[in-house]
C-alpha cells in the first residue's frame, strides 16, 4: 500500500493533491458563475470532457505513447470512469437545489467515507488517530462553507449525496488501477464519461450547442481548465499515495474555494471560517505527520535484526 512516508515520491503525492484541491476550487467557483448563466454542471461536464480527450490525443501523437490497458485493469478503470461522470454531473448539478454551501458540506463526506471504508477494501489497518483526523477536518469544511440548512431539497440532498459515495468509489478505484499510465487513464476515463454524461443529458433535457458557452465564456474557461489541471493532478497523486491521505488533502478544495470566491467574487470571510480553514490545514500537516511515523514503522519492522 502507498504511504505518504514510503519516499520522496508520497510527499510529491500529497504536493500534487493540495495542487489538484487548488485548481478544482477555483473550477468550482467558476461553475457557480457559469450555472447561474444558465450553463448546467452535466453540460460543463460534457464540454470539459471534450477538451480533455482533444489535449490527450495531442499527447498520444507527440509523445506517440500507446493506449494500452491491461486486461486485468479494466474493471477498476471502467469504475474510475463511471465514477467520475458521477462526481461532476451529481456535484455540480446539486446547487441547483441546494445552496452552494449545504452541497459543498453533503459532498466533503466522502473523505469520511473513504477512511472508514480503507481498512475494509485495502490491506490499510484501522486506524483510530486518522479517524479523528478526518471528522477534525470535516468540521473544518463545515465551519469554513458555513452551510444554511434552511429549506433544503431533497433532490439536491440526494444528488450531493450521490456524488460523495461516487467520490469515495473513484479514490479507491484509481488505485485498483496500479501502474496504468496516465495517458490511458485520462483517455479512457474520459471516453466512458462521454456516453455517461450524454444519457444524464438526454434525460433532463439539458444539451446546448457550443455557441451557449458563450453566454459566460471565462467563466467556462476557467471551469475547463481549472478541470483539467485538477484532474491531472489528481490522477498523478492518486498514483503515488493511498487513498485515506489522499482523501484528507482534498479537504482543503473549499478552504481554496472560499479564497478564491473573497478574492474574485467580493464575498466576506468571517472569523469561523478562518477557524475552519485552520482546522483543515491542521488536520492535513497531522495526517502526513502520522504517514511518516506509519512508514517509518514499517520500515524498521522489515528491516533485518542484527
């Protein structure tokens, strides 16, 4: 299992997943400002999707890099794919039943979700200190997006809901995907995500041609490639380090997204938000701390006597 400690490439794994936190709280921001220009979050999907697939044929034929996937990976790809149409069309389709805050807080369950559920699907043991670590950082997402959980819908409850379990789901199939090479990862992922999105389209009546995305055309550009940047990242994080410690570092996307949001859109940060976005931080830095001490344990238990 990946650790954070195993070497230099685990803490490079934590660097890429603040980086990819970073990009993608500035994608969801950007998608706020898209949607209330009447662009839905499975349209940006679609869209976004196509760029991808665009950027990697480009680096499929300069790189002339094949596509292969082992036979044996292609369950575990097939889940990362699906999973990931989920994320982005359940999350971003969420706010529209729900304030942002209430779906950002329903959503930022899933690093919950993936440390209970690590010691059952991977060789990880349980451990009581990252469960605390965990909860202290989801109470820290909490205090920094500040939710109203005034006349909630269901529907938006259901979809937020939806794409944590979905979120959890992609943590732990991107690493059933070992050492698939990223460019098959992105192409193939994002091949399943297209049929996926289509269907989600077609059922709520929502496909616009391309000329509608120039009814907020920065805020698309940014949504697109605030994605793409926070996808690569992702991937290449979740090649280096496990799921758990991955999942934490995720937590500080709201922490991003509410800077970014005081910063371009003028909104005010209070003081429970600072203490939030401390709390994150500190649960982050005590979740490497404890990988490193995790590792250095294990290393010592190989290590030969004498």
């Amino acid at each position: 299992m990946r650790s954070v400690g195993d070497s230099p490439n685990g803490e490079r794994g934590i660097a890429l997943a603040l980086a990819s936190a970073a990009a993608f709280g500035t994608n969801i921001v950007s998608a706020q400002i898209a949607g209330l220009a009447g662009l839905s979050g499975p349209l940006l999907v679609f869209y976004r999707v196509f760029v991808m697939l665009a950027l990697v044929g480009g680096a499929v034929l300069i790189w002339r890099t094949g596509l292969a996937v082992p036979r044996r990976r292609w369950p575990a790809l097939i889940l990362f794919g699906v999973s990931t149409a989920l994320v982005g069309s359940a999350y971003l389709s969420s706010v529209a039943f729900l304030p942002v805050t209430v779906a950002a807080v329903v959503f930022y369950t899933f690093p919950v979700l993936v440390v209970l559920a690590e010691p059952l699907l991977t060789r990880t043991r349980p451990s009581p200190e990252r469960i605390v670590v965990v909860l202290i950082a989801f109470i820290g997402v909490a205090m920094v997006v500040g939710p109203d959980w005034h006349g909630l819908d269901p529907r938006g409850l259901a979809l937020a809901l939806l794409a944590s379990v979905a979120a959890a789901t992609q943590f732990f199939a991107a690493a059933a995907l070992g050492e698939t090479g990223t460019l098959p990862k992105l192409f193939w992922t994002h091949l399943l995500i297209l049929p996926v999105t289509l269907l989600i389209l077609g059922l709520t009546g929502g496909m616009l041609p391309p000329s509608a995305l120039a009814l907020a055309p920065l805020a698309v550009l940014v949504t697109i490639g605030g994605y793409v940047v926070g996808f690569l990242w992702q991937v290449l994080a979740l090649a280096r380090i496990a799921p758990g410690p991955a999942a934490l570092a995720f937590c500080a996307e709201p922490v991003f997204a509410v800077i970014i949001a005081a910063l371009v859109l003028g909104e005010r940060v209070g003081a429970l938000q600072y203490a939030g976005g401390a709390l994150v931080v500190a649960a982050i830095m005590a979740n490497v701390i404890l990988e490193q001490k995790r590792a250095r344990r294990a290393r010592l238990a190989l290590a030969p006597s004498g």
